[in-house]
C-alpha cells in the first residue's frame, strides 16, 4: 500500500516538473529570451545597401518596391509587418525567410543574402544601424527582438 501511494506521488512530481520544463521559456533548450532589440543598431549601412539591390532582384515583384505588401503578399515594412512580428526575434523572421522564400524557388538564398534582406527590412522600417553586421546563425538572430516602439531607457534620460 505504502509502496502505490509513493509511486503515485512520484508520477504527480515527475509529471509537474515535465510540464514546468515545456512551459517555461528560459528552459527550453535551445532558447534564450532575447536579450538585444532591434532598436540596438544590429545591422550595418553596408548590409542595408547590399540587401536592398538582394530585395529588388527577389522580393520586389511580389512584396512591392517600398516592400508594402501585395495583393497576395504581406507588408516587410511598416504598421502591419511591426503588428505581425511584434515580439518575435529577427531570428524567427530569418527562419521564415529561409525556409518559404522566395515562393516555388525556397533554398536559393543562402545565409548571407537573408541576413542581407532582414537588414534593408529593418532599414526601411527605420531601426537604427550599427557597427556590426547581422549575423549568418539562426541562434544568434534569435537573440535580437522585433519591437515596433523603441523601449524607454532605464536612465529616464531619453
């Protein structure tokens, strides 16, 4: 009898502490919470440059020049991509990018043109550059969020 009342209380524990593991964020393997902005200059002029000339050749056709949308594509600036995004990471935008773009030719661009067209992406929705570039790895980008307001300085000096 003794021996059922400690195994049910074991399950109870085991069960509980699976669920606390799969629920919380900082536990997730793999995952960090992201600890810049895109607010933090995570991209460079250059980048921007590079990846405009990448958005005109692959994007432009169905996302529009200014990238506002099109009949059938979404916004990659302004209002309603900030709405979409809000609170992702640029990693998990990275993601979208490589794994769905462009549409019937997904895996044509490599690492390095994404990270390029993210940064023209966060130029045209006038986050600020910065003296490195994007980085290539997904685990990195994950660790820039996409915030549509620029955060309030803990100084109080903004």
């Amino acid at each position: 009898m003794k021996v059922k009342i400690q195994v049910k209380i074991l399950t109870v524990a085991i069960i509980a502490l699976t669920a606390l593991a799969v629920f919380h964020p900082a536990s997730r393997a793999g995952q960090t919470e992201p600890s810049r902005s895109v607010w933090d200059g995570v991209y460079t002029e250059e980048q921007a440059k590079r990846g405009e000339a990448i958005c005109i050749r692959e994007c432009a056709s169905c996302h529009g020049a200014a990238l506002t949308g099109g009949e059938e594509s979404p916004a990659l600036a302004g209002p309603a991509f900030l709405a979409n995004w809000e609170g992702l990471s640029v990693g998990d935008l990275f993601e979208r990018i490589r794994i769905s773009m462009p549409p019937n030719k997904q895996g044509r661009l490599s690492r390095q043109q994404i990270v390029d067209i993210l940064s023209h992406m966060l130029n045209v929705n006038s986050f600020p550059t910065g003296k490195t570039e994007l980085d290539t790895k997904t685990e990195m980008l994950r660790q820039i969020r996409i915030e549509s307001s620029k955060p309030k300085s803990n100084s109080g000096s903004d």
